[in-house]
C-alpha cells in the first residue's frame, strides 16, 4: 500500500522572512518573557520558526517581540544556551 503524499507544512522564519519547510526550521515558543527553543514542538503557546543560522539577525532586528507580540524585550538567554549547545 503506498502512503499518500502529505504536502509538508510551509512556515516563515521571523527573522529574515524566508518560507521554508518546517524541518529546517526551529520552533521557538515564549514562555514569561523568555524565548524557548523547542526542537519537538511540543510546547503549547503562541510559536514562532526561526533558521537556527538566522539567530543574530532576529536579535538585531527584535524579530522575536515582534513575533510574539510582546511589548517587552523577550530574554532569548535560554535559546543562546540551546543553540551554542547544538553545534
Ligand atoms: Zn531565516
């Protein structure tokens, strides 16, 4: 029995807006003001995908305020740790 094809989820990157397949993304949720990665999008909350590449420019760009529509600055210090920690 063959599987039928399954169209694979399309979502942007906040920082530099690219479509992309969700597998080359990471999905980041925001938790009390903080950035998490969540690498098996398995959190609840309002997500977001960013290119594990693109970190620095969200940063420059406060995409991720943006993104979670947050009115404060949200601490990606949890983020950082994940992404140093996954090269
Ligand atoms: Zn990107």
């Amino acid at each position: 029995m063959v599987p039928a094809p399954r169209s694979i989820p399309i979502r942007s990157c906040i920082a530099c807006r690219n479509r992309e397949n969700w597998t080359e993304l990471l999905h980041l949720v925001e938790i009390d003001g903080q950035v998490i990665p969540d690498p098996d999008r398995k959190l609840d909350g309002r997500g977001a995908w960013l290119h594990r590449r693109c970190f620095d420019v969200a940063v420059q760009r406060r995409s991720f305020s943006r993104a979670f529509k947050s009115e404060k600055d949200l601490s990606t210090e949890k983020l950082e740790q994940f992404l140093s920690e996954s090269h």
